[in-house]
C-alpha cells in the first residue's frame, strides 16, 4: 500500500506543470526557509512565473509584489561594466588604459592597474569591505574617492593581473572612472544611459533621503526574531552595490543585453577572465548550460539573477531579508522552467547532538586572509565573531556577492 501511495505521488508531480510545480516549490520554501522576497522567470521576455511572498514592510504588513524595489547589491557591478563599454565604444576610454589616467591622487602601487583588470577583479586591489572597520565606517557617508582615499596605503594583495580577488574597491574605482570619462555623476549616467533606454523607471541609486515608492525595508531572521537590518549609508557602495530595482525592471535589462539597445558588442561583458569572472557576470554551466549569474548580498538583502543565453531564459530572485536560500530558489526556479531536477524544500530534522559533537563546531575560520570567523557556544547556542565585531548567532557564507565558503584555520 505504502508503494502505491509513493508511485501515485510521483505519477501526481510528474503531471504538474512547470507554474504549478512553481507554485509548490514557493510554498514550501516560504514556509520551511522563511523566504521573503519577489521572484520572476521568464523566457523569450514573457514572464512564466512571478510572485511576492511575505512583507516588503513588516511593522506595516505591507506585501512584496513584482512592483516591490530591493536594494540589487553586488548585481550593481554588471551595470557598472555596462557603462564602461559603453564609454569605450564612444572612443571616451579604453579598457587596456591605466586606472589612474582618470583617477584622483593615484599612488604608484596603482599605475600598473588597467580598467580591465578592475572590471575582472584580477587589479589586486585591496576589497575595502574587507577592512575590520568598515561595519562601522560604512553608516557615515563615503562616496567613492573617499572610500578609494581611505585604502590608497594599502598593499596590492597580488601584482595586478596575476590573480582573481573580489573587490568592491575595483568598482568604486569605475564609478569614478564613469565619471571622469563622461562628465556626469555616475547615478545620473545610468540613468540617462542605461535605465531610460532600456524602459526601467523603477531602477536607480538608492539613498536613504529618496521617498522611494514600493520600497522593501531590508531584515535579518525570521518570525519573532526579525529584525531590521544595520544601516548602511548608500554612497559607501557606489558601483558596487548601490542600486535598487524590481524584478520586472530586471528582465528589461536581461532583454536589453540581448540586443544591441545599450552595446554593439557584449562579447567582452561575457568573456571571463580568472575564476570565471567576466565584466560584472559570472560565466559558467548550469543544468549542462552556459548560464550568465551574479549574486547578491548588502545589510538586509539578498539577490541573483542567472541567465540562461541559449534559452532565453533568465530566472530572478530579489529578497528584503538577508537569506541564504535565494541563491538555491533562483537555481531551482530555473530547474523547473527548463525540466530539470529539483529539490522541494522539506522541513529541517532536529536532533540532540552529544556536547562533544557540538564542541567540533568550534573553532576559528578563514573567511579571506585579513578576516577571521570565530565561532564558539554557550550551552547549546552558538555565536559567530568576525574579526572586530560583535557577535551573531547567524551565518551566510555569501561574501560580496559570492559564494566564499570559509576553511577552518589551523589553530582553530
């Protein structure tokens, strides 16, 4: 009897269409990961399945919807890219030049650093949200001079080229560039540039002075341990990891790097150079296809959009809460639009560990070489300590937009 029951249930799923399977895969996500957030797939530019799910604005019950905006974070860096080719096919620049043609107050150490490698993370230059101070540094303004100001001192963590490491530093140095090259503050040339022409009125650089219609307010847990997320002030991310958008603005901008509307040629945005990284775009496989994908992740939210280029498919995932299932629901979306296996979240197991097992989970981790996790655990509760700040009771392994897990240091 019970095979039967089994046989029938899978016969009942397998019959399911992809938006019911959809629909499925949400519920139990909202349910059992307290997924918060819009979600949008779509191929060929018709949308197969969007929705919100849970508060856009807890305090107000306010719903997300697929008009909700969210703060993009590092999914700003593909934009930025954008401007810079642009910039090179409008003869203002070249991405074999030096970064410091069009920077301010350039040390020496920087010279040898071309736009391209800022572009491509292979620059060396130090990642400023690496710095122990930056959590609290990042609540007072600091618009991109001041931030590159602030690291000008540091050693390159690698002589450039010669190398892949993740660096905001990079694109706040492209924001400057952006503005050097085309005479206009880098929020206002993508606005007149990119955002206008590719039709996204609900896109643009967040600030906490801007009354943002539909705007998500950013959290940290779930039920009675949400949180409001820390403030960050927006000009310290500034091509980085400043813009906000919805999901529907974002399949504007997929449709758009499908044509030639923004660029003549995108093969230098989807050529990756070290570690798969190309100008603002992870270039990999997915599913057995190439697929284009970025993540992510600034205090309260968390996002990632995959590009699937010979589907036409793209799938978007954008949430108000600092989550680490958004990277899993964008791929498993993805999987039930183009047939592939997926995984329907289930409940989570408890179980009583021995004190001994739990002490095993203790230890110091190296998230990079400058930043130390320390985990350690009080009774049954567990505490996590980055290097010079305080403590927390989660975890995303989900660094600057990139998945980063950390390895447990040696004397842990």
């Amino acid at each position: 009897m019970n095979l039967a029951v089994a046989l029938l249930a899978t016969l009942s799923l397998a019959a399911q269409t992809p938006v019911q399977n959809a629909m499925a895969y949400m519920a139990a996500t909202t349910k059992h990961n307290a997924f918060m957030g819009t979600v949008l797939v779509a191929k060929d530019g018709k949308v197969l399945f969007s929705n919100g799910y849970g508060f856009a604005n807890a305090e107000h019950n306010v719903p997300n919807t697929p008009d909700t905006k969210f703060r993009l974070g590092s999914i700003t860096k593909q934009f930025t890219a954008v401007a810079i080719l642009q910039l090179e096919e409008q003869g203002k620049l070249k991405v074999t030049d030096p970064a410091c043609n069009y920077l301010p107050n350039c040390p020496d150490t920087w010279k040898p650093i071309t736009i391209h490698q800022l572009a491509t993370h292979t620059s060396g230059l130090f990642n400023f949200t690496e710095d122990p101070d930056h959590a609290r540094a990042s609540v007072l303004p600091s618009p991109p001079s001041q931030t590159l100001e602030k690291i000008r001192n540091k050693p390159l963590d690698f002589p450039p080229g010669t190398q892949f490491g993740y660096s905001n530093s990079g694109y706040a140095a492209l924001a400057l560039i952006i503005e050097k090259a085309s005479g206009l503050p880098y929020p206002q040339y993508l606005d007149k540039h990119v955002f206008t022409p590719a039709g996204m009125q609900n896109s643009g650089h967040d600030s906490h002075t801007l009354v943002l219609p539909n705007r998500a307010t950013g959290y940290s847990g779930s039920g009675q341990t949400l949180h409001h997320a820390p403030y960050v002030d927006m000009s310290n991310p500034i091509g980085a990891g400043d813009l906000y958008s919805t999901v529907q603005d974002l399949l504007l901008w997929d449709q758009a790097l499908r044509t030639d509307l923004l660029l003549k040629s995108r093969a230098k945005l989807f050529t990756p150079e070290k570690e798969n990284y190309a100008y603002g775009w992870e270039v990999t496989r997915l599913f057995n296809r190439p697929v284009h994908t970025h993540d992510g992740g600034i205090n309260g939210f968390s996002t990632i959009i995959l590009r699937f280029p010979g589907d036409n498919l793209v799938s978007i995932v954008l949430s108000n809460n600092a989550s680490p299932v958004t990277g899993q629901i964008g791929r498993d979306l993805a999987a039930i639009f183009l047939g592939e296996k997926f995984d329907t979240p289930k409940p989570r197991p408890t179980a009583k560990l021995p004190s001994e097992s739990l002490d095993r989970c203790v230890g110091n981790f190296t998230i990079t070489p400058k930043v130390t996790l320390a985990i350690s655990r009080q009774a049954n509760q567990f505490f996590a300590q980055v290097t010079s700040q305080g403590k927390a009771t989660g975890l995303t392994l989900n660094q600057n937009g990139r998945q980063m897990p950390p390895n447990e240091s040696p004397n842990a």
